[in-house]
C-alpha cells in the first residue's frame, strides 16, 4: 500500500511538472513573434540626417567624421549611445564619380574602433576593416578616388569580434555616390525633399531605458529588438510634398530581416540595389533586405493620404524554427503623409541605366563556399591568414551555400558581385543587378560573379564574411588579397597593423 501511495504521489508529480514544462514550451514558443501592427503611434516627425559639410583642399574633397557617446531620446529617457558628430549615427557623405576624397576620421570614444566603407571599391589599406585600426584619441585620414556608379553605400565600424556592439551603439551613416552616367534624371533627388535616407535598425531596451544588447536564448543570430528605429526615430512619421518620393532603404540592424512592403498593398518601383540602380525599374509590393543589404525604392502617393511601410514576415526559408530568428514578425515602421497639395515628379522610366553584364566565360577561377555554424569552410576567422589571393583584373565565379538551418548572408569587400544564378536559374529581377551582400536561404547555391580591379597589395587583405553580425564577431570571415599577374599573397602581420593604430 505504501508503495503504490508512492508512486501515486510519483506520477502526480511527474505529470505536473510535464503540463508545467509544456505550458513554459508553449509560452516561450508564443513569446517569439513580435507583431506591432497598427500599434505604432506614429508622433515623430522623421529625423533625415544632415548631409556632411566637406571642402575642397588640393584637389581633394574632405570630410570629417568624430566618434562620439552622447545620449539619445528613443522615447525613453536619455538612452547612452555613440554616433559620428553627434549622438547617434553619423551625417550622410556624399561624393561624385572621379572625386578623390579625403575622410578624417577622430576616435572620441574610450576605445579602439574602426570604420568601414561598406560597398565602397578602394584600397585595401583604406577599406577600414579590422586592420585598420582606430585607437582612442586618435585620427585616421584614408583617401581614394571614387571610382564606381552612383549607389547607396554606407558606413560603419569593422573592429574584429567586436562590430556588433559598435553597430548597435549608434555607429553608422549613409555615403552617397553621384555620376551622371549612371543616374536616371527622371527619379526622384532632391535629398531629404523626396530622396530620403531609411536606416531600418531594431532596438531592445532594459528597466533604465539602456540599449540591451544581450543574445537572444534560442535564435542563435544575436540581438532581435523589438522596437524599431528609422534614422533613429521611433514612431517616425515623413511629411511628403511630392507625387512620388525615393527611398533609400538601408537594413542597418544587426542581425535582423526585413521584407518591406506597404500596409494598403500599393505597389512600387525597385530602382535600385547594393551597388546602383537596375537596368529596368521592376514594379513590386515587397523587397527583402537582409542585414547590410539597400534598395532604392520609388512610391507614388496621392493628396492628403496616408499610408504606413511595414516589414512583413520575411521567408528566411528555415522552416518552423524561423519565428526565433525573426522570421515571423511583423511590423510598422515608417507613416508617409501626403501634403493636400503635392509637387508634380515625372513617371519612374522603365529603362533605368546600362548594367554591364559580367560572363561565365571571362572567368579565371572559380571558388567555393560553405557557411555553417561559425565557419566558413570549416574555417574561423584567423587575422594572419590569407585564404585565397584572386590576381588583378581577373574575372571569378564565387559558389556560396548555407549549409545549415540558421540565417547567413554573404557580404564581400572591395567589389560589387553580381548574382549569375540562384539555384542553378537566373536570378530574380531584385538580384539582377549590382550587389556586395546577398542572403543566402538554406541550402540554396548561388554563384557570384565578380571582377578584381585597379588595387593590388599583397600584403594586407579585404573580408568577406556573413553580415549577421553576431556570427561575423564569433569567427564567420575570411581574408583574401588581391595581387599583380603571377603574384603570391604576402604575409598578414596584424602586429604591424596594431602598431600602426594610433595613426596621428
């Protein structure tokens, strides 16, 4: 009698403390999707960042940028924060096509950073990655010649192991390129009228109002906040004067997603990618952007309306697990307001620009690459190792692959790819033109095509890695070099670069 009593008072227990792991199961699965749709009070007029003041000094156009704490309102008190020349992110560069540039680069912070030139084609020594580094106090001065088509670039820190939390502090800012030859004149450009900076980042906060910058538990991607920030604003709102106005889209997070279409349907036209605008304006109602990734963006509105851009559930194509990477949240980010009376702007031309096309059959090399775990190729990040060393004005077709269930990208320094297949098809007209970062869904294959011009330096390396920054900082990157006809690669010697980090 005593032992079934026992094992009576056994099961009970067992059984409760199976309904209370399945009621936690059920509750932690149901905690994962954020969904903020039509509960954004939309208040906050739309902070546009100020374009960088720069001048002329021999020939040279200069800018300078400062790193910077400050303290930010995102509508919770005074939040700490870093920003470039004020508080939080930086002030919009913007340079034309054969302009050599100078940016003179200030470390106000107590640490080491860096800043890199996302998108930009340049040396490698000004690519501000995670060799050149920054150190407190001191002033980095990287010049380049502009030498690429109009595009949305952007600008952020590089510091090894340690860029994801420079990101989400505040770190990052747009850099504009203009070229006449590459430009429609019909699309919208007139900054901050109708051609709009949109910096996408999501945020979390603890108890006091501070960025949280903790991991999520379960995704395995890093930070997923749950209140978004565009240029800073929380609950932003942009007065449009204009028939149709430009958006240029930046997902600036760290780690998170974004599938951007409109609240009412409305079609619009993607003009633009990464690396410049498509050949031919494709009309659509929702443009994915992983992290790093831009789309220009043209949508026509009517007088006195309002409509509300928001980021739909996007297909991570990871299955069921997707709702712990973001895959099934949704949210309002931005409100267009239409003025009752609106400035007229010519219809957005089918035909955009020449994109030359790069061939199968120019190319020198091919390479692979699998992205797993950490690692690429089995390998993790090692700041003394080349891995491969592609020659100068070689032409090469890079095979990438997620291998495994979690969300990666690939971002690549110094080039612009473009995306010769998807699968073994033609790639969709969103990847049909010029790209430096693609997503990569789960055991999908992509081939990138790509051609290494103009810079050659044996001796000190660009990047390539997956944008998910906490996955970048744990170790997911390589190096390459790019050498002359016949080189070999040097040898890396990142002591070199931190002797050198002090700059003036």
């Amino acid at each position: 009698m005593r032992l079934r009593r026992v094992l009576a008072v056994f099961g009970i227990v067992v059984a409760l403390l199976c309904t209370v792991c399945a009621g936690a199961g059920v509750w932690i699965w149901n905690i994962q999707v954020v969904d903020t749709t039509g509960e954004v009070d939309f208040t906050r007029p739309l902070a546009v960042p100020p374009l960088a003041p720069s001048r002329m000094e021999d020939g040279k156009r200069v800018f300078d940028l400062r790193a910077q704490a400050g303290t930010h309102d995102f509508g919770r008190g005074a939040t700490p924060t870093w920003g470039f020349n004020g508080d939080l992110l930086g002030p919009t560069l913007r340079a034309a096509r054969g302009e050599q540039v100078v940016v003179n680069v200030t470390n106000a912070l107590d640490q080491t950073t860096t800043v890199h030139w996302h998108g930009m084609h340049l040396p490698p020594d000004m690519d501000g990655g995670p060799h050149q580094l920054v150190a407190a106090g001191k002033t980095w001065s990287p010049s380049w010649r502009i030498e690429q088509p109009a595009a949305s670039l952007w600008y952020h820190p590089h510091l090894h192991g340690e860029t994801a939390k420079h990101v989400y502090q505040g770190l990052a800012g747009m850099f504009l390129i203009d070229d006449p030859a590459t430009s429609a004149a019909a699309l919208p450009h007139e900054y901050g009228v109708d051609d709009i900076p949109v910096i996408v980042q999501d945020k979390n906060f603890d108890g006091d109002g501070k960025l949280d910058d903790a991991p999520g538990v379960f995704g395995g991607v890093g930070i997923l906040g749950d209140t978004i920030a565009v240029n800073g604003t929380v609950g932003p709102y942009l007065q449009v004067t204009t028939q149709r106005v430009r958006l240029r889209l930046l997902n600036g997070s760290n780690a998170r997603a974004y599938d951007f279409g409109f609240a009412d349907g409305r079609r619009f036209a993607l003009v633009g990618t990464d690396g410049g605008l498509l050949e031919s304006a494709y009309e659509t109602d929702r443009v994915m952007l992983s992290p790093g990734e831009r789309a220009e963006i043209v949508v026509t509105v009517r007088p006195g309306e309002r409509t509300v851009l928001r980021s739909y559930p996007p297909d991570l194509g990871t299955g069921v697990f997707g709702r712990f990477t973001g895959g099934e949240d949704t949210f309002d980010v931005l409100q267009l307001r239409a003025a009752g009376t609106l400035a007229a702007r010519p219809e957005v031309p089918q035909r955009l620009v020449a994109v030359p096309r790069l061939a199968r059959a120019d190319a020198a090399q091919q390479r692979a690459f699998k992205l797993s775990g950490h690692n690429i190729n089995g390998s993790q990040m090692d700041m003394t190792r080349v891995d491969f060393a592609p020659e100068k004005d070689t032409t090469e077709i890079w095979k990438v692959v997620n291998n495994d269930g979690q969300p990666h990208n690939f971002h690549v320094h110094d080039v612009q790819f473009q995306v010769l297949t998807r699968n073994g098809a033609a790639p969709p007209p969103q990847l049909a033109g010029w790209k430096d970062t693609v997503y990569l869904p789960p055991n999908e294959t992509f081939e990138l095509i790509m051609k290494f011009t103009d810079y050659a330096d044996a001796d000190t390396p660009y990047m390539f890695h997956c944008h998910v920054l906490f996955h970048e900082d744990a170790g997911m990157m390589g190096q390459f070099v790019v050498v002359p006809p016949g080189g070999k690669p040097g040898v890396i010697d990142h002591g070199a670069h931190l002797a050198h980090a002090g700059h003036h």
